[in-house]
C-alpha cells in the first residue's frame, strides 16, 4: 500500500475500535515517552528540549521501525524558553544547574500558587489572577506581568492603558518574545516530524491536543495535592465553583476545534487524581466527575473524542465511567481488572492499555507475549479494544517491544 492507503487503513482501523465497531485487527498505540530516545544510541530526552531535529530523527526511526497504528509519542518543548521563563513547576535534563539526568523525562514539583484564602479573587476575576498572581508565581521570569492592573478611570486618552506598560511590563514582553521564538521553533520542528510521519510512513496521530479534569487542574498545578486534601475537609464549595469555571474555560477553549479541519479530532485527557482511595465516592461524583463529564459532553456534541486516560488503581470508578454515551469515548486503564472492565464497559466504551511497562523492561519475550495474549483474550473479543501499556514507556528492551508488536499482529487479528 502507499503511504497514503496504509493512513487511511490505520484511521479506520483506530475509529472502528473507538466507536465500538470490529476492526481488521486490533490496533497497536503505545504511550512512547522517552522511549524513541532510549533506543537511539546517540539521543537523550535532553533532546527534546534543546535538539529538536535530532529528536525527531529518534522519534521517526522508532516509528518506522515498529509501525504502530498511531502517533502516541513524546512531544518537543523548548528548554531555553523554560529557562527564560523560570518555570517552577518543572525540573528538566539539560536545565542549567539540574539534577534530572538526560535520559529522563522533565519531573515535576507542586507548588501552592493559589493560596487557601485566594478562591474568591481567581473566582471573581481569573484573568487578572493569572496575570497578577499565577504567572508571576509559576514562573518568576515573568514577575513584571504583576504590574498589569487596571481601576475605573475616564477613558479620555491613553492613560488608561499605563497598568500595561509599567517598566516591569515592558520587561516581561521582552522576555515573552523570546519565548516565543524558542517555543517557536520546537513547533514548527514538531510539525515537520507529524508531516513526515504522515506522509512517509503513513502513520496519524493518536490525538490532537490535550485536556484535563477539572479537579486534576485545581490539585495538579494550583493548590498542590496536599492543599487539595486539606480544601476537600475544609471548603469543599470553593472547590466545587473552581472545577465549574475549569471545565467552563475548557470547553470555550475547545470550541475553536468546531471549525478546524482536523485530521483526528480526539482529545487526551491524564486524569491524574480519580483513582481509587483518593478521595470518597461522593467527593468523586460531586468533585471529580461532575465537573469532567460536563467537559465531556460538550465535546461529544462537537463531535470530538474524549481519550480518558485514567492513572492509578481505578476498579471502583469503573460503574461511574459507564455514564457514557456508546462508542464516543476512548478508556484507557493503568491498573485495573480488565475482565471486569470489559464486563462492565465494554458495551458502552473501548478500552486500552495494561501491557505492563515492568514486563518491557525486565521481563523475557515469552512472558510479554503471554501478557498480550491474555490481554486480547480477554478484551478483544467483538471489537471495542486498542492494545496499550498500562502506562507511558520510558525504558524497554527491543526485543520485548518487537515481541509485543509481533505478538498483537498475528493473536490480535479478527
């Protein structure tokens, strides 16, 4: 088949599964993180922040090489424009003064940027907080954006306009610019690598762009985890009104999408703080899910598919995930049952994932090609399955990874 034929074979073959319908075989999307790096002998993930088209050489041999049915791979993001952004939320390989090895991924720190007593003011007036307050606090580089302020005022010149160019201001502009090339050429680099991937092997992305759980939003990159717990015990209506106006910002967000022509029109959503024991079944349906699924249903409506991809042990979610609409959401497990989950499931959404990355990196062959086989045994059967890991790969051994493709290609056909 040309490049072309083989695109659409493998568009049709991931919607298929989606929407519940039986494909010509099971499809393979593995979560490749710094993966594509690991087994290029020359590369690191520290290229992926500072050498972009010697990332994307990694990133298009790996493709190549094991011809998945889809693009889940690692991304390219600027570390130069971190660092002149002083992102604090981020440690990363190659950072001046890092302790993060190059061969891994960024890791991440959480941070109180939204203070116990501050719901209110993000509430009332969430631009003005993430100028004034979130940016300057998340990322230092740009604290002269805390001068942006305005008050009422006659509107009879340009003064009114002062709170925009203070000195500390102009500062942060000159910074953003230069942001802005840096993030600049990790774009356009990014998308000469999907052009190719299309083009030349045939290969789609899995999904277009990212979104999150509201609640995951609040925990992950405002409040902090241990903030989160103590707001779920001591006001858990601020919460609540957060994760709204999160999941209300999302969906205009996403409402551009409506209009765009997409080549796939998926969103992936890490949802980071569902898992079982985390929080009590209320506080899930009120806190976590209420808010995700109003997201979700406006997507759904845009004609747009949701990928949740859920983290953690999640068996006792699962009944709360069959309020879906049939064959318009993508479920992939980390830890899960997935006899049950296809028991419960199944007939409402697709699943995925729960190869263990622990079995590709340190397991024999033989034991990677039993794990995918119970696997298709158990959900493969009347469609509705996409083979994944149970989580993103960042280490694997070739031959395991070659076992699991092989594997899924000859028992995972209908």
């Amino acid at each position: 088949m040309t490049a072309q034929e083989t695109y659409q074979a493998r568009l049709k073959r991931v919607s298929d599964a989606i929407s519940l319908n039986q494909p010509d075989r099971v499809p393979i999307v593995p979560a490749a993180s710094a993966l594509p790096f690991f087994l290029t002998e020359d590369t690191t993930y520290r290229d992926a922040m500072y050498d972009f088209p010697k990332a994307s050489r990694a990133i298009y041999a790996f493709c190549r090489d094991f011809q998945p049915d889809a693009f889940n791979g690692p991304a390219l993001t600027s570390g130069r424009a971190n660092e002149l952004a002083g992102s604090t939320m981020i440690d990363w390989p190659g950072r001046p003064g890092t302790r993060v090895p190059d061969w891994s991924t960024h890791q991440c720190f959480e941070f109180e940027y939204l203070q116990e007593d501050e719901y209110p003011e993000l509430l009332r007036d969430f631009t003005g907080f993430m100028l004034r307050k979130y940016i300057p606090r998340a990322f230092p580089g740009l604290k002269g954006l805390e001068s942006v302020r305005f008050v009422p005022s006659i509107v009879l010149s340009t003064g009114v306009l002062g709170g925009l160019y203070t000195p500390g201001a102009l500062a942060a502009y000159d910074t953003l610019r230069e942001i802005g090339k840096h993030d600049g050429e990790a774009r356009a680099e990014y998308a000469r690598l999907l052009a190719s991937l299309q083009e030349e092997l045939g290969l789609p992305l899995m999904w277009g762009t990212y979104g999150e759980a509201p609640f995951d939003i609040l925990s992950d990159y405002y409040r902090g985890t241990m903030g989160t717990f103590q707001d779920l015990a001591e006001q858990p209506e601020h919460i609540a009104a957060t994760c709204d106006l999160f999941a209300d910002l999302q969906i205009e967000r996403f409402r551009s999408l409506t209009e765009a022509e997409l080549p796939v029109r998926r969103i992936n959503f890490p949802m980071h703080k569902g898992m079982d024991g985390f929080m009590s079944p209320q506080q899930y349906t009120e806190l976590y899910w209420k808010p995700l699924k109003k997201v979700l249903n406006a997507l759904i409506a845009m004609n747009i598919t949701p990928i949740l991809y859920t983290e953690g042990p999640y068996d006792t979610r699962v009944e709360q995930l069959c309020d879906l609409p049939r064959g318009k959401v993508l479920v992939h497990f980390e830890q899960a049952d997935m006899a049950r989950a296809k028991r419960l499931l199944g007939d409402t959404c697709c699943l995925s994932g729960n190869v263990p990355v622990y079995l590709l990196e340190h397991g024999s062959r033989a034991e990677v090609s039993d794990a995918v086989k119970g696997l298709l045994d158990t959900c493969a059967p009347g469609g509705g399955y996409i083979l994944d890991t149970d989580c993103c790969i960042e280490n694997a051994r070739r031959e395991n990874l070659e076992a699991m493709f092989e594997t899924a290609l000859t028992y995972g056909v209908y």
